[in-house]
C-alpha cells in the first residue's frame, strides 16, 4: 500500500513538472526580447522590408516587433527571417556583426520615405 503511494505521488509530480514545462515554452514564444538596431542597408524597401542591421543592445530574434522610436513610434512590423553570410539564424547579438532581417508588416510602410537609414 505504501509502495503504490509514492508511486503514484512522483507521477503526479512528473505530470506537473510536464505542464509546467510546456506552459514555460509557450511564454517564452509570446515574450518579446528588446534590443535597439542601426540600419545599415535597405535591399527590399516595400513589404517584406529587407535590410541589413547592426544589433547595438540586446538581442534580436524571429518574431521580434520593430518600431522607430524617433518617428512617434512608427511599427514597421515583424522579423520574419536573420541571415548572417546566407545562413538563418534564429537570434542576433552584438557579437554577430552586421546581419541581413526580413520585416513583414504593413504593406502602406517604405523604408527610406517612412524611415531613413539614420533612424
């Protein structure tokens, strides 16, 4: 009797760690990581944006909503894609150098009319 209590004490135990897990995952997609970036280059000026970066705080990551703050906070939309020398990344830092992003968001928003590269 003793035996199949605690037995049944660690499953229960085990299904709460499980949930508590997931429901951790799940905030962690729905989180947005601040970072600030300097435009470098625009490759695509209309939706989806295309430019490349240097990341100066923080870090970016796929998903992140970019604004510009200077332009009473302007939501250029979301990082879809981070491409270092062709290759995705999933999150950029400062140590990563200068990064190309892929913004989808409003298709009214021109890089380089709505924001300038000193932005």
């Amino acid at each position: 009797m003793l035996r199949s209590l605690v037995g049944s004490e660690m499953c229960i135990r085990d299904s709460v760690n499980m949930v508590k897990e997931k429901r951790k995952k799940e905030h962690l997609k729905l989180a947005i990581w601040p970072c600030v970036l300097r435009p470098v280059a625009f490759f695509n000026k209309k939706d989806p944006i295309i430019m490349g970066v240097d990341v100066i705080e923080g870090v970016l990551k796929i998903g992140t909503p970019l604004c510009v703050p200077e332009k009473d906070r302007l939501r250029i939309g979301v990082v879809e894609s981070i491409e270092r020398d062709h290759k995705p990344l999933q999150a950029a830092r400062i140590l990563d150098g200068s990064v190309a992003i892929r913004v989808r968001g409003d298709d009214s928003i021109l890089a380089g009319r709505h924001f300038e590269l000193s932005n």
